[in-house]
C-alpha cells in the first residue's frame, strides 16, 4: 500500500484583481507529493508555477481550496498563515533560484542560524550543521563567507539550510538557473538523493530540461492549470 501523501493541494485557486477584471494566477489546481518522492513543475513564464509553489509552501492563502500536509489541513481561503510560522519552519524547507545566504556569516553559520531559530542550541546547532555539510562534501567550506563559494556550492549551503530541521516537505523555485548544466544535475541529483535517504517529498520548479531523469515524475502548467503529465527526457 502507498504512503499517504506529504503534500496534498486539493482544487486550489489563487485570483488577484487587476484593473476592471481579475487575474486567475491559479485555477482549481490539485497535486499530490509523496515521501521519498522528486517532482518537477514545469511550464512557461506565468504558467503559476511560483504561485502553486508558495501556497504549497504556506505562504499565501488560496483564494479557494485547501493544502494538507501529512493529512492535516492547514491552508484554505482566509487562512492565517501568521499563526502558521511555527509549522512551516518545522515542516517545509524552501529553496529558491537564489542561495540568499547571510553575506557575513560562514557556510557553517548559515546552516546553524536555522537550527538556533529552532531554539537548539548554539555549540549543538552548528556541531550538527557541520555534519550536515560533511554529508553535502562541503565539509572543506563550512568557515566559507559565502563570496569565497562557487554558486554551485552556495546552492549547496541553501539546501543544507533548507533540511537542517529534517522537514517532511522541500520546495524548491528554479534553483539551478543560475548554475551551468553540470553544476545544475548535480544539484538535482542532490535533491534526489535527500528523498532517497530522508523520505522527503520534494517539488522543484524548474525550466532546466537537462536533469528531468532525475524525477520520478514531471507536471506540466498552462494558464494556471495543471496539464498531462510531461514526458521524461
């Protein structure tokens, strides 16, 4: 029998008024992620990628529908995500296209600044943020500001961050478009492997074609709807 899904999305829709009539960002959308599970998002520019990705991810409300995460619903129209803050930290990990590391901290800093957020404390937080780092061969790097870092290990560093409190759901917004194909599949393959080990669900929009044999499967958006299924490459 299949695990019950992390993610469930269930006919979500997201309108904005623009001038006289209204935007339809997303329109009855439903996506479910299981764990252990890489999903890529794709479509063109304004297709509602992003918008289905931060209603996923708690922070914006759907204008109708609802988010469940492992079975609980915790996201529907008029939501207070505020109150949300506490969830979201302990069971999303965000990634964006950029690492959006703190300039004056250490790779090592970084990580542990999410886990003393989490109030683990200071020597314990970055024991194991150093550890986690090992883990992603970054263990030479961990006293790094991240100006001394390739992007590809400063993306490295942004997903550290993002799975230092071992949340059950990973969203990740283009984050290999600033990188070259190389660097790029490996970080993909990155995500593939923290599913494969961890059990997260994770959702990557991405544009990047070169790595889609990573997924275990693809969705395609148009319109701000969810299309058939897109073929692997």
């Amino acid at each position: 029998m299949r695990a019950a899904p992390i993610l469930s999305i269930e006919n979500a829709t997201r309108h904005y008024p623009s001038g006289d009539g209204i935007v339809r960002a997303l329109d009855g959308v439903s996506l479910e992620i299981f764990p252990g599970e890489v999903v890529g998002i794709l479509g063109p520019s304004g297709s509602g990628k992003s918008t289905m990705l931060m209603i996923a991810g708690l922070l914006e409300p759907p204008t109708d529908g609802e988010v469940r995460i492992n079975g609980e619903r915790v996201s529907h129209a008029g939501a207070e995500l505020e109150s949300l803050r506490d969830f979201r930290r302990n069971h999303i990990g965000f990634v964006f296209q950029k690492a959006n590391l703190i300039p004056f901290l250490t790779a090592v800093e970084n990580v542990a600044l999410a886990l003393e957020i989490d109030d683990v404390p200071p020597r314990v937080a970055r024991t194991q943020a150093t550890m986690l780092l090992d883990e992603l061969d970054l263990g030479h790097r961990i006293d790094n500001h991240p100006a001394r870092l390739s992007g590809g290990e400063q993306q490295r560093v942004a997903i550290a961050r993002a799975i230092a409190n071992e949340p059950a759901l990973i969203l990740a917004d283009e984050p290999t478009a600033a990188l070259d194909g190389v660097r790029g599949r490996q970080v993909i393959a990155l995500f593939r492997q923290i599913a494969d080990q961890r059990g997260a669900g994770i959702a990557i929009v991405t544009h990047d074609h070169r790595a889609l044999d990573l997924f275990d499967r693809t969705v395609e958006m148009a319109d701000g709807r969810l299309q058939q299924p897109a073929g692997l490459a």
